[in-house]
C-alpha cells in the first residue's frame, strides 16, 4: 500500500501546456488509495477541462472564489480547502505562478488557498528552457524552498517551443515516487518495528462454545493504521475481530485463544522496538476442553476454570530495549489500579480507560483515555475517535523515544 493511501491531497494547476499531464496524476494519486481535490487558475482551463479533472478525481473542481452565475453567491472557501489537504501539489508551476507565489501575490483562489496551506506544499515547475534558466525564476525556486516547500525538479527533453533541454515538468509517475520517498523519508517511525495486539480472546468449552469478551479489537486496529501510516513496520496480533486492515506494511496475524496469542507474541517481541498491548485478553480459561458438545440438562453445569498466562507480564519481565505500552480497562479505583499495573508489569507506559466514561469502551468508535507514564506523570485526554487516539498515544511514545 502507498504512504498516499488515505491522505487528502490538494492538486494545484497553473495555466501551462503540461497542464496535460495532471489528468495521469489525478489517476496516479486515486490509484494510490488518495483523495484528490483539485483547485485550478482560471487561465489554466484552456489547457485542462475542469470537467476532465472532476470526473477523474469525482471532485467538484473549483477555480474561482464564487461562481459569478449563482444568483446564491456560494463562496468557495480558500481556507477549507487548505485545512483539509494533507499535502499540496502544485503542478505544472509556471513561472508566473511561482513568482506570485515567492511575492505573496494573491489574485486567484489558487494563490490564495497557497498561503493558507498548513500541510506539505510540493511543486513542479514547467516552462520553456531559457524561463527555466532566467535568474529570476531560479530566484524564486530558492526563495519556495527556503520557506520549506519541496522542489520536484523539472526533467530534460523536448519543450513546446521545440527546443530541446530542461523546464519540462516531471512526467505524473516520477511525481508520485519523488513525493512518496519524500514522505517515507520524513515518517517519524521509519525503520522502527511495531508489534500490537488487538482485539478479544476465545476460550474453548467446546468445540461449539468458548469464554470471551466484548473487544472488538477497534483501538488496536487503529493503532496498527497509525503506526503503519507513520513508517513503522508493523506486526498486528489479532484475536477474532471483523475488522479490516489493508497496508503492506502490517503483517497481520490472526488468534484465537490467549495461550495462542502468548506464543506469537513471544516469537516476534525481541525484535520490535516498540510494543503495545491493546487486546483484551481472556484472564481464565476452562481446564478441561469437552471434545463434544456439551448437551444441556436439567442439572446446573459447573465449569472449573485456570489462569490463562499474563502475555504482559511476561514480556515485561524479559523486555530490554523496547518500550512497552499496556492498556487499563477500569470500572472503579481507575488510576490507582492503573499505577500498580504498570509498575507490576514494569510497563514504560499505560493508557487507562473507563468503562464509567460514556463513549469509551468496547465495540464503540470512541474512546477517552488517560497517559501514565513510568514517572507517574498523568496526561488525560477528551473523547476522541479511536483513530485520533491512537495518534494520540502515538505522538506520547515518539516524545518518550525522541525519534
């Protein structure tokens, strides 16, 4: 899976004849697992329909503030659409673009959804040899870069004007790798191995019936995403959950009983540098497994049950140089017993939830959850969606590890 999967990405396009090629980098992009949001200069039209651009991208595609024959007046908002990219690409950037964007000249929503841009904003310069080469333009190159856009250096060959030499822009695939090694470059987590568990156990009566829990394995689930989105390479271990996870760099496998997760668990531990253990583990077990299914009777059924083996404790106890991560699920005397666990289980870190917090808890797509760290410092957070909060926990280990 592509480090674009997921990510919303604002497509600038200024009025140049490689205008063009956007159309193969809309494709790339959505082929990617990308959402595309396209924003044009009005003049650019005459190189690239909108309609083109929007039925690729199935945007909407916006080039003026308002639409001047909507008696309404709907405003197109610069400051939206530069909120919601995860990255900008402005592609082909002419010259003129260019120095209007080094100057801070505003005078079409692209420029000026530019310089609302909080994300990582990308450019692809396009133009004729002896403009690529005029000491303005390269002026104006350094001047982006030095307010830390990202320059995607144009390619050699034949330019419109028939001249052969550099100023044509780089063709759409050699876009996508340059911004896709850019952003595996700048992953905090890259080069890390991350192992998390996730989801419920089931323990056996029969071949029919077992113990288990609510989980459903959501918050490590999201976990997994996060630190897949952040370059790490993941081991998921997943108990039985119907939830779904695409990315090649999670490697996920699948449990079904605690005794089956100890022992993966224990096969992959010493090589991950980071651990977190999100799975609600099954506590007991039956002590003996029926072969055949149990037939129900008049008579009361008595099931003797044993301890299944702490998978926390016990890498706790061999751990050396990885941070281990452990989750509290409480329903009464929250931080005190959150405390004791993570010292008991020489934890470096805890996240502590309740069930007595509406909206955490099992099977939901919320939670609300409080850091302890190995200092017994407490951070607590709001209700979030499990995906923020897994950024959240995230962005704890990162402080923690200084990567």
């Amino acid at each position: 899976m592509s480090v674009l999967s997921g990510k919303n990405v604002l497509l600038g396009v200024s009025a140049g004849i490689a205008a063009y090629k956007t159309a193969g980098l809309v494709r790339l992009f959505i082929k990617a697992g990308a959402n595309v949001q396209v924003v044009m200069t009005p003049a650019s039209k005459d190189f690239v329909t909108p309609l083109t651009l929007s039925t690729l991208s199935q945007n909407p595609v916006y080039s003026t503030f308002y639409d001047k024959k909507d008696d309404n007046g709907l405003w197109n908002s610069h400051v939206d659409l530069a909120l919601q990219a995860d990255l900008m690409l402005i592609a082909p950037a002419t010259a003129n673009t260019m120095a209007k964007m080094a100057d801070g000249n505003v005078d079409n929503l692209l420029l000026a959804t530019y310089l609302s841009a909080k994300a990582k904003v990308y450019f692809a310069p396009a133009m004729d040899l002896d403009m690529f080469q005029h000491p303005s333009t390269k002026h104006n190159i350094q001047k982006l870069q030095s307010y830390g856009n990202i320059f995607i250096p144009p390619a050699s060959g034949f330019l419109a004007s028939g001249l052969m030499g550099e100023g044509r822009m780089a063709e759409p695939e050699d876009i996508i790798k340059f911004i896709e090694d850019d952003m595996t470059q700048s992953l905090p987590l890259k080069g890390k191995k991350v192992m998390i568990t996730a989801g419920p156990t089931y323990e056996a009566i029969d071949p029919v019936r077992f113990i288990g829990n609510h989980s459903s394995g959501k918050m490590g689930f999201a976990l997994a995403q996060q630190a897949a989105n952040m370059g790490a390479e993941v081991v998921l271990i997943a108990g039985p959950s119907d939830e779904k996870i695409n990315s090649s760099f999670i490697n996920r496998i699948n449990v079904i009983s605690a005794d089956d997760m100890y022992k993966v668990t224990h096969q992959y531990f010493k090589d991950m540098d980071i651990a977190i253990f999100a799975a609600a583990v099954a506590d007991y077990s039956p002590a003996v497994v029926a072969g055949q299914k149990i037939k129900k009777k008049d008579a009361s059924l008595h099931i003797d049950l044993k301890p299944t083996q702490d998978i926390l404790a016990s890498v706790g106890k061999i751990k050396e140089h990885q941070y281990l991560v452990g989750f509290a699920l409480e329903t009464n005397d929250e931080l005190e017993n959150a405390k004791s666990k993570l010292k008991r289980k020489n934890l470096d870190l805890i996240v502590l939830n309740s069930l007595k917090d509406k909206g955490a808890g099992f099977k939901l797509d919320t939670n609300k959850i409080t850091l302890i760290d190995s200092n017994e410092k407490i951070t607590s957070f709001e209700l979030k969606s499990k995906k923020e909060v897994a950024s959240d926990i995230f962005k704890e280990i990162i402080k923690k590890l200084h990567v």
